[in-house]
C-alpha cells in the first residue's frame, strides 16, 4: 500500500506538506501546480513553488516531493520539465484535472479531458523529451462534463509512457460534491497497465477502507481530509501494520498548530502569511474537532504574528 498526500494548491503548500509529513504515514507528497504559460521559470520561481527541490527533493522527514506541472503547449512544458530537472526535480507530475475558470479558459487542467489526443501528445513529449531515469506521473479527473472519456483519457496517459496516474473521482463539473466515484477509479485501473492512485474524499480511515475496496487500489492520495485530520494518514498506517490506531488528542494537535504558526513565520515573518495560513488551517480543521473552534475563534479577530503566538501560547487541551 501507498499513501500519496495530495497536491491542492493555496492550500497544501511546502510548510503544510513540511508538517503532515512529519505527523507521518505518507509515502509521497506533490507539490501545488506549477502554471506553465509562454516563458521558462527561473530557479527562484521553481525553488519558490517546491523548496523541496533544494533538499533533494525531499520534505524535512524525508517524504519524497514530486513537482506538478499544468499547462497546454506540450513543447513549452517539455522545456519547463527540463529546467526544473535541470535545478534538481526528479518526478514530474501532470495536472489533467484543475477545474479554475482562468485555467481552463487557457486550455490548462480539466479542460484537456474533452480531447484525449491533446492528453496523449503532452505526456508522450515530456516522456520523450526526459531523461528516463526521471519519473512521470499525471492526475486527472473523470471527464469535464461527463464520464464518457474516461477510459480513453486515462489510455492516453498510460500510452503516452507515464508511470502512474492518480484519478479524482469526479468530473470538472461535478466539482468537489460528493460523493466521489470510486467504482470509476476500478474501471480505469482495469484497463491501464500502470498503477493507478485513488482519490477522493477519504476523510476517515473508513473511507479509506471503502475506497481501497470499492476502486481496488492499493495506493491513495489523501487531500481535505488530511488537512482536516492531520494524523489521518498516521491512523491508516498503525491499521495498516496491524497496530492499535490511537487517534491525536487535541493536546498533540495543538502542538502542531504551534509548529505550523512557527514554521509560517519562519518562511515569511513579514506579512499576513502566517495568520492567514494558520486562520484557513484552523477553519477547515473545527469541522472535525470542537477544540479548533475555540482556538479559532480566539485568534480570529488578530492580525499581528506576535498577538497570535502569545495567544496559541495560552491555550491548554490536556
Ligand atoms: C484547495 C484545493 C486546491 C487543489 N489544488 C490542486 C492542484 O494544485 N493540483 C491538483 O492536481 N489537484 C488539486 N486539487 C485537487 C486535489 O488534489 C484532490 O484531487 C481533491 O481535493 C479530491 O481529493 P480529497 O477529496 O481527498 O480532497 C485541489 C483541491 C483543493 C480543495
């Protein structure tokens, strides 16, 4: 079995991926889009987008990153790829499923899923213009409007020589409702050779029961819920070496509210980064535990990093 932490951009960025990887249970993480137009990043944009780059593509624990690529011209992305290579990437990951308006309006993400040939093309051109030792990887969703290209777009992928493919299981118009499909996920990987990586709202570890079962994949990406959950993956791993699974108390979860706040400001002290970041965290995260709620209604009015700190100072779960 694999645990993927998934790529979600504005949200899942290298201080969160920084974090849940050392709260552990993940085998790999991917980083936000990187959004390919008509130039070539420099080494700052890249190292910028994935620090990861930089410590040999790893996160602090040592959890391998892989760099997500979106875009529409092939060659140009052929040449993005190269670079970041050239910088010291070593997976390449494409992004078949963005459902952003501005994105698809400039025929990036979940638009390409209308023409399968154009999904081919890009991948077969990066796969042929990388050296092979570097892996190759896309994400996609169901369709766009309907599931009607499903099996083909996932054909082009495999036959355009990528490695693995991971599926959110739904389509673009479908958005993020549930439920997510995961019976389509075992369709795809029934016809693909490569393996296939299952996703979709798996915000419990009997989720992930239910979606190993149902799309009968043996690796899954993990995305909400594990930001919501942070020890969701660590829970699916002491299940999954026989262990007793021992749930985070909020005194634990606490402790990293507190990393993460000092892990933000040591990226960026000097503007609302950290508050904002952590004020998103703790949204997402009092819908599973009431405890968040509290913290974030005691920070939700400051704005000043050192009125934050003082206060994520005061708070005591034990
Ligand atoms: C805020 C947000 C940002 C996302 N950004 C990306 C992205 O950059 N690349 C990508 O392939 N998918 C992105 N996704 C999709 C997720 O990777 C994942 O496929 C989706 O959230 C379903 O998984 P989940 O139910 O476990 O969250 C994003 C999702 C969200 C909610």
């Amino acid at each position: 079995m694999q645990l993927i932490l998934a790529p979600m951009q504005g949200l899942v960025d290298d201080v969160m991926r920084d974090l849940l990887t050392r709260i552990g249970g993940f085998d790999e993480c991917v980083s936000e889009f990187v959004r390919i137009t008509h130039t070539v990043h420099s080494r700052p944009t890249w190292l910028k987008y994935v620090p990861e780059i930089a410590q040999g593509n790893r996160t602090f624990a040592g959890v391998p990153c892989t760099v997500q690529l979106l875009g529409s011209d092939a060659e140009n992305m052929a040449a993005n790829a190269l670079e970041a290579v050239r910088f010291g990437a070593d997976k390449i990951d494409l992004n078949f499923g963005c459902p952003a308006p501005t994105v698809n309006k400039h025929q990036g993400g979940a638009v390409l899923l209308k023409e399968p040939q154009r999904i081919y093309h890009i991948v077969k051109t990066l796969r042929t213009a990388l050296p092979e030792h570097i892996a190759l990887s896309a994400k996609m969703r169901l369709g766009f409007e309907d599931k009607s290209l499903a099996l083909e777009n996932a054909l082009a992928i495999a036959e355009g020589g990528a490695s693995a493919l991971a599926v959110h299981a739904r389509t673009k118009v479908e958005g993020y409702e549930p439920p997510a499909h995961w019976i389509w996920v075992r369709k795809i990987r029934d016809a693909v050779a490569i393996p296939v990586i299952a996703n979709g709202d798996v915000f419990t570890l009997q989720d992930y029961l239910a979606i190993r079962q149902e799309s009968g994949c043996e690796r899954i990406m993990l995305g909400r819920g594990a930001v919501m959950r942070p020890d969701l993956a660590r829970q699916i791993r002491q299940y999954t070496q026989g262990g007793a699974v021992e749930e985070a108390d909020f005194a634990e979860i606490m402790g990293w509210i507190r990393l993460f706040f000092d892990l933000c400001l040591a990226k960026e002290a000097n503007n609302k980064y950290p508050v904002a970041r952590l004020k998103q965290w703790l949204g997402m995260m009092k819908r599973v535990y009431p405890q968040a709620q509290e913290v974030f209604d005691g920070i939700r009015t400051l704005k000043e990093a050192d009125e934050v700190k003082r206060a994520l100072a005061q708070f005591a779960f034990d």
